[in-house]
C-alpha cells in the first residue's frame, strides 16, 4: 500500500504487476489524477496526494492556527540566521533608513514531519535581536515576538505568486524544481503599527490550500 505523499510505481512496473496492458494503467491514473486523488510531477512520477490544509488567510490568521484546527502537529526548524543590512525595498516595508541593520532568519515549517513551507524573515536590529534563539526554542514566531513587546501580529499586505524553488528549496520541500511553488511576501506590523516582520514564504501547493475570504463591506 502506498502512503499519502509517496511516488506510485511507475507505468510498466504497475502494468507487470497487473499483468495489463500500460495504457490501461495510463488510463486508470488519469481517471485518479480527474478526481484528485494523485498527483503527477514529471521527471518525479506519480504521488498519493495528500489531504492538504485548508489556510485562510487574513490580517491575523497564521498558518499554524489553520494546523491545530484540522489535528496535526504544526512544527517549525530554524535553518540559519544571520545580520544583513536592509536593501531599498526592505527598508521601505519596515519604514526604516535603508542600510538599517536587520536580522535575517531562514525556516522550515513542517506539518506531520513533512515540510511544507520554506521562509525567509526579516526583522529590524537591535529591536529582535536573539530572536531566531527565541523561536527556535519555542517554535513559535508568534510567542518570541511577545517576549519582544509585540502583544498582536497584524498582516499590512500579502503578495501571492507562483515561482520555481531554487535547488537549496527544491531539496528542503523535498519536491522536484520544475514543480511551481507559491511564494507569499508578507509584511506584518504590531499593534502601533509599526512594520516589525517581512516575510517570503515558499509553500508547496499540494499540501496547502489558499482561502481568501471576502467580506460585503455594505451592511
């Protein structure tokens, strides 16, 4: 039996095994893939799709609040963190000078120890300073943003776009590089409203379902 997210045998393996003809086999995985029950990466091979999260995204929704609601087991791995100095579109997302110190930390989301997302963050120095030690010991951006003063994380913008991962994101989702992944470039402020996390998401379709929900702003 083949588990949720792992490759199908391929086409003529199935077809020995069956003792059929592969156009049958062929015939019978695009019957799954019509109904959404596999998935085809080409170069990979055909994967058992997984149940995937249904996230909906708003001004203070989180990914892993989405998580818990459906029982799994949200985690989150620092991968590398690191002082850069804040190029002209940072610095004008974090409303700092540009050149401003920052400190950039790279991250692994991961939902029933399987990745799903890959992020790049930035924070404004010296205010977070220590904060990637922080979430890496409480595996939570939110809780080491309060150990920071910041009481409540309000999204300001999202950008949604579909891009190709680079060969280090390929390996960490652990999908193939011609297999599009959606980036969300997010910036979020603190209750004053002062910008104090951006963020670059790169998150594996198949397993993450995006919701925008539209409310009738007319009473």
């Amino acid at each position: 039996m083949v588990a949720p997210g792992e490759r199908l045998p391929t086409e003529a393996e199935l077809a020995r095994r069956f003792g059929v003809h592969r156009n049958t086999i062929r015939r019978a995985i695009e019957r799954l893939r019509a109904k959404e029950l596999v998935r085809v990466e080409h170069g990979s091979g055909t994967f058992v799709r997984e149940a995937a999260i249904s996230y909906a995204v708003g001004i203070r929704t989180r990914l892993t609040t989405a998580v818990l609601v459906e029982t799994r087991a949200p985690a989150r791995r620092v991968l590398a963190s690191a002082p850069v100095r804040a190029d002209g579109r940072t610095a004008a997302a974090l409303c700092v000078p540009v050149g401003s110190p920052l400190l950039r930390v790279e991250m692994l989301r991961l939902v029933d120890d399987k990745p799903v997302a890959i992020g790049t963050y930035f924070y404004p120095l010296p205010r977070f300073k220590g904060i990637a030690r922080l979430i890496g010991e409480l595996g939570s951006i939110t809780e080491a943003l309060r150990r920071g003063g910041v009481n409540e994380l309000v999204r300001k913008s999202l950008r949604v776009k579909a891009s190709l991962p680079s060969q280090a994101d390929a390996k960490a989702l652990g999908v193939s590089r011609t297999k599009p992944v959606l980036e969300l470039t997010s910036v979020s402020a603190d209750e004053r409203g002062v910008p104090v996390q951006i963020s670059r998401s790169r998150i594996v379709s198949a397993r993450i379902d995006l919701v925008f929900e539209f409310r009738d702003p007319t009473p």
